[in-house]
C-alpha cells in the first residue's frame, strides 16, 4: 500500500512538471520615430545644449541619432568641439543631457 502510494504520488509529481503553459508569447514593442517627431527631439536636444553650454542653438550640431531597445540618444558637439549625448525616452520626451 506503502509502494503503491508513493509512485502514485511521483507520477503525479511528474506529470505536474511536464505540462507545457499556455502564456501568451511576449514581443518587443518596436516604437518608430517620424521624420516631424524626431525634427522636435533635434531642436529639444539643441536647446538643452546650448543653454548649458552657454552657446547659441544655430551653433550646435547634431551628428547621430541611434535607437536603443528602451531610449533614443543624439550626438552632438559645441563650436569648442566639446561632444554631447542627448537622451530621450520611447515616446520622445527628453530625459538627459551628457558631457562626453
């Protein structure tokens, strides 16, 4: 009777291990940025760069846009050649600004 419980018991065990879950498949959200929207993160990025590097928005260049998984970052550099990596979120708003 012993036995014959405990493998009944390990069956169950078992069988409760090897069903599959039926959760729904997670993907990635892939969030694109039009041409108007990412025109306004340039001028945001400029602005935030100019009033700390005490410079004029016409004088500061943005080189790079690149996406992430989480973020959206634009390089740039100042007249005096100081570079500068502005950071935005999947939506766009700007969350930073970094002296490289």
């Amino acid at each position: 009777m012993m036995k014959a419980s405990a493998s009944a018991l390990m069956l169950l065990l078992l069988s409760g291990c090897s069903t599959p879950s039926d959760g729904p498949a997670q993907q990635a959200q892939k969030g694109k940025v039009g041409p108007a929207h990412s025109l306004s993160m340039e001028q945001l990025c400029r602005q935030n760069a100019a009033r700390r590097y005490n410079t004029d928005t016409r004088q500061i260049a943005v080189i790079g846009f690149e996406q992430f998984q989480s973020s959206y970052e634009m390089r740039g550099f100042t007249p005096r050649k100081e570079a500068f990596v502005c950071t935005f979120d999947t939506e766009g708003r700007f969350l930073h600004l970094s002296m490289r």
